[in-house]
C-alpha cells in the first residue's frame, strides 16, 4: 500500500505545513536524499506542544508530542514533494526531547514519531538509524524537534 494510502487508511490528519522560522529550509532534496530540517509539534489549528519531560510533561505526553511532530514532518515533505510516495525509505532521524536533566526516557518519547514513520512505510522502510536526546531547551519551549534524512523511491 503506498505511503498517501496509508495516511487515509490510518485516518491520520496532517497540519498546515510549517513557515520556516528562521533562515533555512525546511525541506533540502540533493541527489535522492531529502533533508529536513528540525520540526516541532504543530498542531491543525497551528498551535504547537509546549512543555518539558521530567517536568510538566509525562513519557506518554511526550510521545504525543513526537507522533504530532511526525505528522507535521509528513506535511512539509508533502508539500515540498507532492507525494509521500516519493519517498523510498526513512535514513536517519534525530530527536530531541526539551527535558530536565534527570529524564532519561527519550527513546520512548521519540517512538512516537519512528512508530508512525513505520506505520506509513512498513517496518522494512519506515526505520532507519535514529539518536534520541534530551536538550535543556528547545525553541518556543517546544516539547520535541526532530530531524531526520530520507531517500527518495
């Protein structure tokens, strides 16, 4: 089942495909790698989840927060591509988790965006390599950005 069938079929709804906020892009295409650069959790309304894990937010908030950034993700590659089809196979994803400095769960946070990600491509696909660490701060106190690499079908 392609990837745009999935999202259908799951019942997923992607939000509005961020603004960069900043001076970058969000999506870079060279060769048959896609980059993208670091996405927070928006929301359909274009609210983002704020809070920190260890403090206001718990393990099971927290992974909220990194299946919403996947799905922010799956929009911006939408956007930039047209399909989520032309993606082959997810490379590599970082994610980072606004914490304190005695959290130690950040995997279990971040498999809220791999899960996802494994879900539209399958297993084979949708896992790639992957670092999960915890950040003293994240911009607009986000609870998670994440960043990840692609390659193209």
């Amino acid at each position: 089942m392609s990837a745009d069938a999935k999202i259908t079929e799951l019942n997923l709804e992607l939000p509005p495909a961020p603004k960069p906020m900043g001076v970058y892009k969000p999506v870079v295409v060279v060769g048959n790698l896609v980059y993208l650069s670091g996405h927070g959790p928006l929301l359909p309304d274009g609210t983002l989840i704020t809070g920190r894990l260890g403090d206001n937010m718990d393990v099971a908030a927290g992974y909220a927060a990194a299946r919403q950034v996947g799905l922010t993700m799956l929009a911006s590659i939408r956007q930039e591509l047209g399909s989520l089809d032309k993606i082959g196979r997810v490379i590599k994803v970082l994610g980072m988790v606004n914490s304190t400095a005695d959290f130690g769960e950040h995997p279990k946070v971040i498999n809220g965006c791999s899960e996802l990600f494994a879900d539209v491509w399958g297993a084979e696909n949708g896992i790639g390599a992957r670092s999960a660490v915890g950040m003293g701060s994240l911009p607009g106190d986000i609870a998670v950005e994440i960043e990840a690499i692609y390659e193209l079908a």
